[in-house]
C-alpha cells in the first residue's frame, strides 16, 4: 500500500485531483452543517448577486441559495456517480468474464447483446429510460448503469480472453480447480488494475450524464443537483450569471479531478505504461 | 588476423539508469573485428551482449541507457560520437543489423520488396527497374524459391525461415563492410537454423564482410565463430580463437558455461521397467479455425495436430518426445492432462481410459498427472503467494489445510528453495527459482507422471542444467514417471530413456535414445540430427 501510494506520488497533477475529490466529499458530508435547511427553501431576495444578502454565491430567480444548492447538491452527484459506476462494473464485469472465459457460443451471444446496447446513443438512450420509469434516483442510476456497462463488460471480455490461456491459469485446470474459482481467484486479481482504472472514469462520465439528465428537468424533483441549477439558473444567464456559473464551475473541477485520479491510478497500478516515458 | 580491424571498439561503457542492479550494463569492453572474419559474443541473459550490438548501430534505447565513455572505431570515425544524420547514413550502408524475431523486423504492411527498396532509395540513386533488378538478385543470393514472385509477397505471406532470409538479404543489399547479426537463429527450429547459419557463412565469405554475431548458445558458436568473446554481467570474461575458447578456456565462468552445454553423447542407459504406465493409443486432435457465427465468414480450416498418435510410457523412465515447432508434441502432452480434449483415441493410465471422463470423474484422476509448464514467468499466478499456489492442488482433492501447508513447506526445500519462500510472491524470484517451484507445484499432488512442456527452454544454459538435474534427482527419489517434450536434442539425449520424434502430427520413429542417436531409421530423425548446432563439437566437463 505505502508502495503504491509512492507510485501515485510521482504524479503531481493526481494529487491535486484527489485533493478535489476529497474536498467535494468534504463538502457533501458536511452540507448538513453549514446549510442546515433544505436548499429548495426560498431564503431570501431572488437573482441576489454573490455577496449581497448574506448569500455567499448569489441566489435564483426564485431566491433560492446556490451556495446551498452546491453543497447539497454534491451529495447527489457523488451518489449517483458512485452506484452507478458499481453497478455497471459489476454487470459488465460478469459479462465480460463469462464472455471471455468461455468463448465459443457464450461469447457469441453475450458479445452480440453487448453491441446491441452499444449502437444505442448512451444519452438518447438514458433520457428514454429515465422518461420510462419516471425520474427518481433508482432510475437515473439504472439507465446510467444501463449505458455505461458495455465498455467494461468489452474491456473484462478481452481481458479474459488473454488471461485464460496462460500457462498459470491452466495449471489451475489441471490442478482440478472449478471455473468459478479459476474466474474469481485466479483471473480476476490479475485484471482488476483496467477495471478500476475504467471504473474510475466512469464515475466522472456519470456524474456528467445525471447533470445532463437534471438539466433536462428529468431528476428526481425531491433532490438537489447541480444539473438542476443550471437547468433552473438557464433562462436568467444574462442577467444573473452565478446561478449557471457557479455549478458548472463545480462540475468541471469535480469531472476534471476524477480523470486526474483516474490517469494517476493508471500510471501507479499499469507500471508497464509508466515505464515508457 | 589483418593489420587494421574493421571495428574496434575500446573501453566500452554502457551506463544503465539510475536505481539499476548495476551501473554499468557493459563496462571496460574492448573488441575488435577484422574484415572477413566471425567474432561471436557469447553470454547469458543480462550480460549485455546484445547492448554492445546496438551501441555500435546507434540504436541504444537513450536517453536511459547511453555510452558513457569509450570509443567505437569505424574507419577514421567514433560512432559513439558522429551525428545522428553520419548514423543514419552509417546504418544499413556500410553496417547493417539482422534481428532474432524477423516477424516484428518486417513491417507487415509493406511486401518485401518494397522493403527492401526503400533501402536501395535511402542509399543509393538507383532508378525503380534497376532496384527491382537488384531486389530479385539478392533474394537469388539467399537462396529464397522463386525470388520474382517474393519480391511481391507480404511478411506473413513467408515461413520464418524465409523471412529470415528476407531480412537476410536486406541487410545485405548495399554489400556493408560490417553485419551485426543478434540471436538471428534463436525463433527458429533446428533444422532451419542450420540453413540459415550456412546461408551467413556463405555471404560473409562471398563479400569479405566481418560479422559480429551475438548468441547464447555454444552450438552456434562451435558452428560458425572464427573468434569468441566471452561476456558475464557486462564484462568481457575471455576472448580468444573459437578452437581455443571452446576446448581450452581458461576463466572460471567460460568453463562453467561449457560444462553446462549438454553433450549429443546419450548418457548411460539405465534398468528400466517395461510395465507400462501410461498408454496413448491412435489419439487425433483436430484444430479447427475459420468457421464464424452462425456460419458466417470465412469456411472453416483444419489442422491435424496429431495424428493416431502412439506412446508408452513405463514405470520410473523419462519418454522424450521431440519435434520441432508445430510437429504436435505440444498438443500430445495437454491432450493426456485434458487441457484441450482429443478427437479419438485412448489414453490409458493404469488401464483406465481418460479421455471420456467428465470434469467429476476426471478431478481424483487429476492428481496422478501433472504438468511442468515452459515459461517459468507466465506460469505462476503473480497475485498469489508461493506458498498458495503449490498448496492448491492438495486443497481441492481435499487434503485439510494444515497439512498441505507442511506438505507445501516441504517440496520447497525438495526443489531447493528455503523455506520462507512460502511467503513470498512469484516477482522476487528469479526465472531458475521460478521454475523450481513450478515443479514444487507439479508434485504437490504426489502425482505418478510428470509431463514436462519444454521446461528449460526459457532459461539459461547453467540454469538449466540444474533444472534438468533437479527433475532427474526427483524422478528417482519419488518414482515418477516423466513424459519430456522438447526441441533441443543435446537436452533430450541427457534426460530421456527412449524417445519419440515427432513430425507435422505423426510420430515418425520411437526408440531407445542411444540406439536412435546412433542409428536413427527415419529421414526426418537424421535430418534433425544432422542438424544440430556444434554436432561435432564435443563439449567438455570441467570441474569447477
């Protein structure tokens, strides 16, 4: 572990990354606390510039705090990115697996359903399903999750396929050991470096996703989120600008510190890549 | 040797990066290189033979490994010092470079005559016919069949071999003064590797040209050097004529080197058994490729990898099975473990049929086969600990922990590692000590056959003879009974009891191995004979 975090070290810009992220964590855990009432509450005087009122960012066309609205909305994004990424991981990774372990018929069939959700366009696709099943948070994380499995369940599959005929894994088969074992014992650890890697990406590509579904107005109407705000702060752009600016600024700098994160995990746990510079 | 070398390289320094194993990859290295004459650099992995090879063609790996100090004489000129543009014009022209793997040498996209154009255009102010001309003529030289249809041929389209040959002939297109040759017959098989070494001999004499010919293996070198220099962690050990280098060599480590080499004479012959153990009777595995979803694609190929394919193996005796790349023996030995499953045909381990059985009934069978995998890198689990992975084995026929543990301990010291070996991963173990507890691993199960899949060829040559004698004391001390597949003859006459070779699916000759080594029957097992590096070299055993 100190080895690993030596790794990551050496890439400065990864270390800023990750002190992003833990302030945004910071700041969801701690919403609470400095904005204790709920953030659609009408505080005060509406499109309030930063500053002025006691609003530290301004307020909306309807005086609500986007300050507030920040804090409580990086709960949201955090979430939604977080279980949507485990849940595609988890989907695409036993697709994959079996894919590739497999071969043959199985590969066949699970890599044609695979494509089939790929010729989709992944936001057309997440705006008709949330539209479906009515926004709330458990549909958004599907059709996030729904969208985003296929690129892992290809990486896993190829994965796989040139792990299970080295020489270590066949072995393992002459030894006896059964499939599930040699998948999830002997595989799997070799393959994990790629899917946390990807995994990590993915977060910040569905943070992205449920701050476009928002805007659109398909989030769950219970919760704040940054796409909300700007959806909401959208038709005052020229007049009051903080409304939009403000949670842009937070997406950009949250979106931009997991790639960073995602990069260094790259380099520390790929050190084969690392060595080519 | 002539009044003024061709190459003359004095004090070489390699400076490796920082945080090495060491400072220097070549360190003080002095070599000189006459016109017309063959200097081989010997050494085993990691002695910088082949760094030596590319600093003289400018191609070190820079800016982490670069000359630190030293001169390389070319003519009036230090290449360790000319320009990059006076290197480039250097390279190909006046020394050129021949590499082992000439798949990845070529490119794969252009045909072989364009390639070897591209030389003539860089160089010279040929016009495109005469080029041409010039390309058929070469491939003339090197004997490649039909070089006018060749010169039109992709990379994949020409055996490696041929390949070798193209690349051969490229190096050679501008007749340079110097050709660097490194490793340029280790991917090939035997047989070929014969050819091709005649072929470089023939060419270095046609056109006076020196060659610097980088090799591992001593076969080689009683074959073709005129001179030997003798290389170990960077540094030039001995140097001297081939004749003098091969039987008389002086420094501790040359010596070594050659009483590793295993000798063509089969060794005695013991008092075998003639019950059998293990029976393979008519096995066929047929690959199939090509054929596509639902039949789609391209129609379907077939390869017979083994055909009616025969062999005994009796109680306590080592059978070799020999064949040069493709030949099936491979395919033999994962067939009986039930890696990939045969066609038809029995397989018979004390008169029960392996072949039919399922996964279920095939799982106790298990433990009475086991495998000695080839690469001793690709064939341990780099996530799991030593200890684990021999213990996997008795685990899942069903031995309590405690004692596959104490079992586990115990075979590490058999394959002489220490102990605490168990605790540790496969990365802190070198490739020696990693194929020793592959093997620590094939006997965990207390198995009756051992099947050995070329389980030295990725090592060094003193290496491997403690391999080799590290399967042979187990075999006697356990009882077991090895089935060897190899491509190496020198290392089959030293292992095996009897030996089958193998050709293209098909047995073609089994027998005793002094009585085929002396006296082989079929054409093929002459040839293959006939073919082997340094047959008429004996190496001797030095004590040490």
């Amino acid at each position: 572990m100190a080895d690993f975090w030596r790794l990551y070290r050496r890439n400065r810009s990864a270390v800023i990354g990750l002190a992003i992220i833990a302030a945004v964590i910071l700041m969801a855990a701690t919403a609470h606390l400095f904005f204790p009432d709920d953030p659609f509450k009408l505080a005060g005087k509406p499109m309030s510039p930063p500053g002025a009122e006691g609003f530290l960012l301004g307020s909306d066309s309807l005086g609500r705090d986007v300050a507030a609205g920040i804090a409580h909305g990086a709960k949201t994004s955090l979430l939604i990115g977080l279980l949507a990424t485990m849940v595609a991981v988890g989907f695409g990774a036993v697709m994959g697996g079996l894919a590739g372990y497999y071969g043959g018929w199985i590969d066949d069939l699970l890599m044609r359903v695979t494509e089939m959700f790929q010729t989709i366009p992944s936001f057309v696709f997440a705006i008709l399903l949330v539209a479906i099943m009515k926004p709330s948070i458990e549909s958004i994380v599907i059709a996030i999750a729904v969208v985003s499995w296929p690129a892992v369940a290809r990486l896993v599959r190829g994965e796989f396929m040139s792990l299970r005929n080295r020489e270590f894994v066949q072995a393992c088969h002459i030894v006896g050991m059964s499939d599930v074992r040699i998948m999830l014992g002997e595989i799997l650890p070799n393959c994990l470096s790629p899917i946390i890697v990807t995994g990590s990406l993915m977060v910040a590509t569905a943070i992205l996703i449920e701050s476009g579904l928002s805007f659109l107005g398909l989030g769950d109407p219970n919760i704040m989120s940054w796409g909300f705000l700007i959806g909401a702060g959208r038709t005052v752009l020229r007049t009051a600008w903080w409304v939009c600016t403000f949670p842009g600024v937070a997406i950009l700098l949250t979106v931009l510190a997991i790639n960073l994160v995602g990069e260094g995990l790259n380099d520390a746990l790929n050190p084969r890549l690392r060595e080519r510079r | 040797m002539s009044a003024s070398p061709l190459l003359d390289i004095e004090n070489l320094h390699v400076a490796l990066p920082q945080g090495s194993e060491r400072p220097f990859a070549v360190e003080a290295v002095d070599l000189e290189l006459a016109p017309n004459e063959i200097l081989c650099v010997v050494g085993e992995s990691g002695s910088g033979k082949s760094l030596t090879a590319r600093a003289v063609m400018g191609l070190l790996p820079q800016p982490h490994v670069r000359i630190e100090r030293g001169a390389i004489r070319f003519g009036d000129e230090d290449l360790a010092k000319v320009s990059e543009a006076r290197l480039r014009a250097i390279r190909g022209s006046e020394i050129s470079m021949i590499f082992q793997e000439p798949m990845t040498a070529l490119n794969p996209v252009m045909t072989i005559g364009n390639q070897i154009d591209e030389v003539f255009r860089f160089h010279t102010k040929l016009g495109r016919k005469e080029r041409r001309e010039r390309a058929v003529a070469l491939f003339d030289d090197v004997h490649l069949p039909d070089p006018g249809h060749i010169v039109d041929s992709y990379p994949h389209e020409l055996s490696g071999g041929q390949r070798q040959r193209a690349m051969i002939a490229t190096a050679l297109a501008l007749d340079p003064k110097i050709l660097i040759a490194d490793e340029p017959t280790t991917a090939l098989d035997v047989t070929t590797q014969a050819q091709i070494l005649k072929l470089i001999k023939e060419l270095q004499a046609a056109h006076n040209t020196g060659v610097l010919f980088i090799t591992h293996d001593f076969g080689v070198v009683a074959d073709i050097a005129d001179r030997v220099a003798v290389m170990q962690h960077g540094l030039l050990v001995e140097m001297g004529t081939a004749d003098k280098v091969l039987n008389a060599p002086e420094h501790p480590y040359t010596k070594a080197l050659i009483s590793a080499v295993p000798s063509l004479v089969p060794r005695a012959s013991r008092q075998r058994s003639a019950e059998p153990v293990l029976e393979v009777r008519d096995l066929t595995k047929v690959y199939r490729s090509g054929g596509s979803f639902f039949g789609l694609g391209g129609k379907e190929r077939k390869v017979m990898a083994a055909d009616r394919v025969n062999l005994e193996l009796r109680r306590g005796e080592t059978l070799g099975v020999v064949g040069e790349s493709g030949s099936g023996k491979s395919t033999v030995a994962r067939c009986i473990v039930r890696l990939n499953d045969a066609d038809e045909g029995q397989i018979l381990l004390h008169e029960v049929d392996l072949r039919p059985l399922g996964r279920a009934a095939m799982r106790p069978m298990r433990s009475k086969i086991q495998m000695v995998f080839q690469d001793p890198y690709a064939s341990l689990n780099p996530r799991t600990k030593v200890g684990k992975i021999i213990a996997q084995g008795p685990l899942i026929q069903g031995v309590p922990a405690a004692e596959a543990e104490d079992r586990a301990r115990e075979l590490l010291e058999i394959v002489g590692l220490d102990e605490r070996a168990y605790d540790r991963f496969p990365h802190e173990f070198s490739g020696g000590q990693r194929q020793r507890i592959g093997v620590a691993r094939a006997l965990a199960n207390n198995p009756q056959v051992l099947i050995a899949d070329e389980p030295v060829s990725a090592l060094d040559v003193s290496i491997q003879a403690q391999i080799l004698r590290l399967l042979d004391e187990i075999r006697e001390r356990l009882s077991l009974s090895m089935i060897f597949i190899t491509h190496d003859l020198r290392v089959a006459a030293q292992v095996c009891d009897r030996i089958a070779v193998m050709r293209q699916g098909v047995v073609v000759e089994t027998g005793p191995t002094a009585e085929l080594f002396d006296d082989p029957k079929d054409a093929y097992t002459r040839e293959l004979l006939a073919a082997v590096p340094g047959k008429d070299w004996l190496p001797t055993k030095f004590s040490t």
